[in-house]
C-alpha cells in the first residue's frame, strides 16, 4: 500500500511537471476556484499564477489575429491636390493653381502670382461641392487674367469647387450652385 501512495505522488509530480512546460506564467494574471467545478482550473496544490492551456491559446489566436492585421496606410490625398490650369477662353492668359497636401497654394494667373493657406472640405456637400476656403499669405500685388487685384493678404476667401466624375476637371463658384463659376480648370499631369 504504501509503495502505490508513493507511486502515485510521483506519478502526480510528473504530470504537474508536464503541464508546467505547456503552461505560460503570467505574475499578473491568477485563476483560481475548486478544481472540480472546472477542470481547466488549477487542482490544489499547484501556484495559482499559472495560466491553463487553453487560456494561453486563445490569447495566442488573438495575438496572431491582431499582427495579421493590415498596417494603417497613410490617409489618402484630397481630390484637390495637384496642379491646375485654366486658360480664359477670350485672352490668351492661363491660370494655374497648385494645391500641396500640406494645406498650401501656390498659384499664378496673369502677371499676379500668390502663395496661400487653404482648407478644403473631405466631403462634398449634399449638391456635390465642396467648400474651400483661402487666405492669401503672399502675393506680388499685380493683376490676374481677368484684371482684378486680389484681398489683402490674410482675408479669407470662400469658394465652393465641383470635380468631374473622374476628377480631372473643377469649376470654381462663389456660391454652392453654378451660377457664378469659372473653369474648367484641368489637371496637369505630376
């Protein structure tokens, strides 16, 4: 009897050894309750900071599942961004804007040529415009194509711009409508 009471114990301290070699201990995390509730849990005797199998695998799969994912790619550049030109169709004069995706304009039109702030809607409105709005920053005080001298540097000036379907093309309004519109403006290539 008592060579099977000691055949038993070491047969316990094996098995215990073996499941420690598959476990993973985490000094933070602790389950513990009666053994014969959950058979998963920690029989009596044994540390109660080791964490079950299966435990360890569902935090593996999440783990995998989380570094499986797709990284984050950079947020996609606003249909406005790039260079544009329009030429007046009575005037052999040209226009052309270039819009920097750090919110910055360069353009010149006639012997004017300005630098600008600018902040663009990420959406059109409802009527398929989006609403842009510019503050001069810089400019040489000559006149456009059209003439005209532009605000002082530091007034903002709102416009309401429409793409083309395939975004190659915008109208320039003062308004969300097309009553009051220049353009087309056309992209350049670069």
């Amino acid at each position: 009897m008592w060579s099977l009471a000691k055949g038993l114990q070491r047969l316990r301290q094996r098995r215990r050894c073996r499941v420690i070699h598959r476990e993973i201990s985490f000094p933070i995390i602790s389950v513990t309750g009666p053994a014969d509730l959950n058979p998963l849990l920690d029989p009596p005797g044994v540390t109660p900071l080791r964490t079950p199998l299966l435990f360890t695998l569902v935090l593996c799969s999440l783990f995998s599942a989380h570094a499986a994912e797709p990284l984050p790619s950079a947020p996609a550049a606003h249909p406005l961004t790039g260079n544009w030109s329009w030429t007046l169709p009575d005037k052999p004069c040209t226009e052309q804007l270039h819009y920097r995706a750090d919110g910055t304009r360069q353009g010149s039109s006639g012997e004017e040529t300005t630098q600008s702030r600018y902040e663009v809607a990420a959406i059109p409105s409802l009527l398929g415009f989006y609403r842009l709005t510019e503050t001069v920053t810089d400019s040489n005080g000559k006149r456009d194509c059209s003439g005209d001298l532009h605000a002082a540097p530091g007034e903002p000036v709102t416009r309401f711009i429409q793409l083309s379907p395939r975004k190659d093309q915008l109208i320039v309004c003062r308004e969300e409508s097309l009553k009051a519109c220049f353009g087309p403006l056309k992209r350049l290539p670069g």
